[in-house]
C-alpha cells in the first residue's frame, strides 16, 4: 500500500477521499480598495491583475496531481459562484483543465447588506464595534446581511452535493474569501468565532480531502506560482 506523503493524514486503510480544491478569484476594483464585496449584487469584474490571478490559479489547478499535491487524483468537475468575479476566474480554470463550469448559487460571498461596497472606515462610522462584531463573533450579521454562522447553512449542503457527484474524485469551487474559510473551518470543527481568522487571499486554492467516514484533512493554502 502507498504511503501517504509527508505532512499528510496517516490513513492506511485504502480508502479514498474525495478531493475539493477551493480557489479564490482574483482581485476586483473592490477588493483594491478593501472594500466589502459581498454575495447581494454580480459585480464587479476582475482588474487586470485579477486576470493575471485567476490565469495563474488555473495553471496552478493543471498541475494538481502532477508536481502540485501530487498523491491526489486530477481535477474532473469545476463549480463556481454565480458572481462575475467567480464566473470570469471559473472560465480561466475550465480552460486549463476542460471541465465545463456548473454555477451553484449557494456558493456565492457572504452577504453584507447595508454595508455592501463599503470600506471599513466607513463602517465604523456608522455601526460602530459591529465590524469586530461580524468577524469575531461568528454569529453576529450585519442589517440585512449574513453572519458567518448563516453562512455555513447554505455553503455546507452545497460542499455535500459536489462530494456525492464524484466521490474518491477531485473537484474544483471557484469561490470568496469567507465561503472559503467557511468550508475550512467546518472541515476543522472549528467553531463560526474562529473562522474570520483564517486568512485567503485572492487567487489562492486550498485543498479538502473528505473520508466517507466522516476523517477530513485541510492542507496548507498553496498559492499559484508567479511569474
């Protein structure tokens, strides 16, 4: 029997996980600014360095089962939010590895209601704490948004139904920095107050392995190669 590679989970069983590989997309006007770009509206589009982002995920993606995470099976189904910034990252990753993108809208960014497309100085000013609230807390939403706790009702059922397509398979989420710490902090039982703190940044894959029996695995943020 192989072994697994080093810094892996040590199962010598046989069994065969299933593999979600969860991108970022790349950097928007929004996020140049540090503004909150959140699941209630499709835009904006990717910068040019955007571009450049999702171009060098989707190579990273190619080589996943090649020299990038080389003990799991190539990537053969890609879903993505329906968001433009998800969309356009989606398409750079279909082309690389020839799977057609399947849209799931529960897979779109955490929404921020009122205060969509805000900066956090502007937040501050008119809900003063409730910032550190949303993040800290976990369970805290914004007027007319989501806390990371709603969340995780939506995302995880989603993360489900991709596993049960193709399990001992790997499939590729094309998603936001908060499904993603999301998906990273159930697969750790994690609790919602904690998942703020993990850290995506755009462009970025990290890697889910998911054991039938319940055994999960999540493997240190890799970040496609620069140029």
């Amino acid at each position: 029997m192989r072994r697994p590679p080093s810094g892996a989970l040590a199962r010598y069983d046989g069994v065969v996980p299933a593999t979600v590989v969860l991108v970022r997309h790349g950097v928007t006007p929004l996020t140049e600014v540090g503004a909150l770009s959140g699941g209630d509206v499709p835009g904006p589009s990717l910068t040019t360095a955007g571009q450049r982002q999702a171009a060098q995920a989707s190579d990273a993606v190619f080589r996943i089962g090649k020299d990038l995470w080389p003990d799991v099976p190539r990537p053969d189904a890609l879903f993505a939010s329906p968001t433009v910034r998800t969309q356009e990252t989606a398409a750079a990753v279909s082309r690389r590895i020839g799977a057609d993108v399947r849209t799931d809208e529960r897979f779109a960014e955490i929404r921020f209601g009122e205060w969509e497309a805000m900066v956090p100085e502007q937040v501050h000013a008119g809900w003063p704490g409730d910032l550190v609230r949303w993040v800290t807390e976990g369970t805290f939403a914004p007027p007319g948004g989501e806390s990371y706790a709603d969340l995780a009702t939506r995302v995880q059922p989603a993360l489900d139904d991709v596993v049960a397509r193709a399990e001992s398979s790997t499939s590729v989420v094309v998603a936001h920095a908060a499904v993603i710490r999301t998906l990273v902090g159930l697969a750790l039982d994690a609790p919602p107050n904690a998942w703020g703190r993990v850290r995506v940044p755009p462009g970025s894959l990290s890697l889910l392995r998911l054991w039938p029996d319940g055994a999960r695995e999540v493997s240190v943020v890799g970040f496609p190669a620069a140029d």
